[in-house]
C-alpha cells in the first residue's frame, strides 16, 4: 500500500518534512503497526514519535484511534496532542 503521510506541529520539525509518500509493508495494518514501522526508518522518526501514544491521527482527514485498520487510507496525518489556549 502507498499512502500520503503529512506531519504537522512538533512532529513535522523531528521528522524534518511536511510530507512525503510512502510504500508501506504488508505488516503494516493498524494505525499502530505504522507508527512502529516509521519509528524505524531513522532517528529523527523514532524521536519524533517517542512517546506514539500521545500521537493523534486523521486517515483521509476523520481522526482515528491507534487500532484503525488503514485499509483505504490514502492521506495519513500524524500530529500532537492539542492544547487549549
């Protein structure tokens, strides 16, 4: 599966960009399963998402729990917690 990955906010400047595609392995099938799989492809990633839990997420711009299937994502957005002001 190739999926669209945009990173907002804090998460954005660890990873060092705003977007890129990508092709993901068949083992990855949750929400979760990608957030493993991407802490692995360096060290700016697995920084960035060091603490997954806190992580939210949007597939094809609705929010999503760590335990969504990814099956018909075609944009992921992965961005921290929001803070009131």
């Amino acid at each position: 599966m190739t999926v669209k990955l945009v990173y907002f906010a804090w998460v954005r400047e660890q990873i060092g960009k705003q977007e890129e595609t990508l092709s993901l392995p068949d083992s990855v099938i949750t929400v979760s399963d990608l957030l493993k799989h991407l802490t692995g492809l360096g060290e700016n990633y697995a920084q960035a998402l060091r603490f997954a839990d806190v992580i939210r997420v949007a597939i094809n711009q609705e929010h999503v729990d760590h335990d969504t299937p990814l099956a018909d994502a075609r944009e992921i957005a992965l961005f921290p917690p929001m803070t009131g002001g």
